[in-house]
C-alpha cells in the first residue's frame, strides 16, 4: 500500500515512514519543513520506497494530485509544540484549519481512509483522573494563545467526523498525549529534548511553574505501532483514540530524573509561566490518559516505562 503522510519529514511522521517502509509499504511525505526536517529523514534518501515532496498541505492542487497517487493518509502536518504556537498564531491557524480542510476534502474527492492526528491539548483544562475520548473539554479564553491549538485541533476533529457522518469518508482520529524519542527537537517547547539538552550541557533544567504539573509521556515507536494497527482495523473507523504511556510523573520529577540519568551537575531552576511563555498563560495541572477504547480495539497501548524513553533520548544526543 502507499500511504501519503502530510508533515513526513516531522518527528513522528519520520518515525511512521520508517515503520511503513520496514514492513514493506510505500511512503510518500509531504512537508514543507517548518518545523520538519531533512535530517529526519536522510536515511531514507534513494530508498525507492521513499519519496519527500517539499510543499505545503495550503496548496490544494498538489494534495489533491498526491491524494490520487495513494491508499491511506496519515494527516500529520499541523502547528505544533506551544511555544511555536504562541510565537505563530497566524499561520498556525491556517495551518491546522485550512490545511486540514484541504487534506479532507481531497481524500474525500477520492475516497481515501483517513487518519487524523488530534492531541491531548483537546482537553484542555480538565484534569479530573484519566481522560476518556467522550469528557468534556475546558479550554480557556481566546485571549490565552495557547488555547488556539486545542481549539483547532478539536476544530479538526469535528471537520473529520462530519466528513465521516455525511460523506461516509473512512477517518481515524489519533490524540496523541506528549509523545517523544529521538528526533523531537526542544525548539518549539517541548520539555524532555529540552531538559535533556540542558543536563548534557551541564546548564540548569528549566521547570515551568511550580513544577508539580503531570504529564504522562508516550514513547514514539509505541504510538506508531498504535497508529499502525488502527488503519488495518476497520471498527476503528469514524472513532476517536486516545494514544498515551500509563506513567505519570511531574515535570519537576522528570528533571530530577533527567540529571540521574546523564549524571549531570546541572541544578533546577523554577521559572514562571508568563516568563517562559506570555502573559497570562495556563497550563494543565494533571493530564492522564484512559486508554480502555485503544486497548480494547486494537489490544495494546503505548506502555514503555519513562527510564527506557529517557534512554532513547539522552543516546540521541549523545550521539
Ligand atoms: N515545561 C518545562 N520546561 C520546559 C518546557 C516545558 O517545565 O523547558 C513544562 C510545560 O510548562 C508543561 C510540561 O513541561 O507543563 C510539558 O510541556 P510540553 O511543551 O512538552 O508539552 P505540553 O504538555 O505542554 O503540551
């Protein structure tokens, strides 16, 4: 099969192609490296299973012309990580609406399953326990940029199951909670490469707030294997899927664990949101997911413990 990947030279959509490609498939991506990079994908250069088109899912007329060419879309390219979000505001939003939009509507044109990246952003605010796909969203006011992500990502997902309800399109919507591994660059806020850079360097770990935020982090080559198998499973379809690790830690106990683990002389130092981001910023206290649907569909949920993730991504940087 081929599938095309929107945002493939990005840090999961790199990952996915290597997977697709591993079992036998064809990849084209399409990127047009924003946030997406060569190096992502350099590996994959000459291999005729491979192909990178260097464009923009805004331009309707190339989408449309891969849409052809392919089996299934993973629609992965989008605004991501908050401070890139903050910093972009314009851009990031027709990204993620416009861009989504056009990635629909040609699949439709064609009839293509579709598998829609959403994120745990969507939840926003509501950090009562484990979160299931049917809770209810807090989002905060417009005035907050961050809340432009959750508010267009759920913008997405609402495009996509209308297109589902009306059109009969096959979609998957995948919410992905704080994936990472090798590859994720801290540059657009992303706090593991973040700390990690930081300990290697031997400068201070940047804890935002009071540190006692939890997240619960979700290692790259098990989302992948999640995405894998809810495109070959057809119950997936018209359905939204929570793909989150189980652990839950703090940030202030992932920066602790960070220094164990690189032997790093590096102190914490606590800097406050409207510091690190903007004016006014929130962020979630508590964000867990409830993996019951993703286990019972597929039989399996991301479960790599924190200290292997970590590895993978302090050898990263070493290397
Ligand atoms: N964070 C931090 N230091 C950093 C980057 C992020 O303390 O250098 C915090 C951030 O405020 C959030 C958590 O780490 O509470 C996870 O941030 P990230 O941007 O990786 O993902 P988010 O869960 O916010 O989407």
């Amino acid at each position: 099969m081929r599938y095309l990947i929107t945002g493939g030279a990005g840090f999961i959509g790199s990952h996915l192609a290597d997977a697709l490609i591993a079992r036998g498939d064809e990849v084209t991506a399409l990127d047009n490296l924003a946030t997406g990079s060569l190096e992502n994908v350099r590996h994959l250069e000459g291999n005729p299973a491979f192909q990178l088109i260097v464009g923009t899912i805004l331009d309707p007329a190339l989408v449309d012309q891969l849409m052809a060419d392919c089996d299934v879309v993973v629609h992965l390219a989008a605004a991501v990580g908050v401070k890139w979000i903050i910093d972009n505001p314009l851009s990031s939003i027709q990204t993620n609406i416009r861009g989504t939009e056009i990635v629909l509507e040609a699949a439709n044109q064609h009839k293509r399953t579709v598998l829609l990246a959403s994120t745990s952003e969507v939840y926003g605010k509501n950090g009562h326990g484990p979160l299931s796909e049917d809770d209810d969203r807090v989002v905060g006011a417009t005035s907050v940029s961050r809340w432009l992500y959750a508010t267009t990502k759920a913008c997405d997902e609402f495009l996509a199951l209308a297109y589902h309800r009306e059109k009969q399109l096959p979609v998957i919507i995948l919410r992905f909670f704080n994936t990472v591994g090798p590859r994720q660059t801290g540059q657009y806020g992303m706090v593991v490469p973040r700390f990690v850079k930081q300990a290697l360097l031997g400068q201070p770990l940047t804890v935002f707030g009071d540190g006692q935020q939890t997240r619960c982090f979700t290692d790259v080559q098990d989302a992948v294997r999640c995405v894998l198998a809810l495109a070959d499973t057809p119950k997936a379809i018209g359905r939204i899927f929570n793909i989150g690790g189980s652990q839950e830690v703090t940030i202030q106990g992932l920066a602790e664990r960070v220094i164990a683990m690189t032997g790093s002389t590096s102190e914490i130092v606590y800097l406050p949101y409207e510091q690190a981001y903007e004016k006014g910023f929130e962020d979630m206290r508590r964000r867990v997911p409830n993996t019951t649907r993703l286990r019972e569909t597929i039989g399996f949920a991301p479960d790599s413990d924190l200290d292997t993730i970590l590895r993978r991504v302090i050898d990263y940087f070493q290397k």
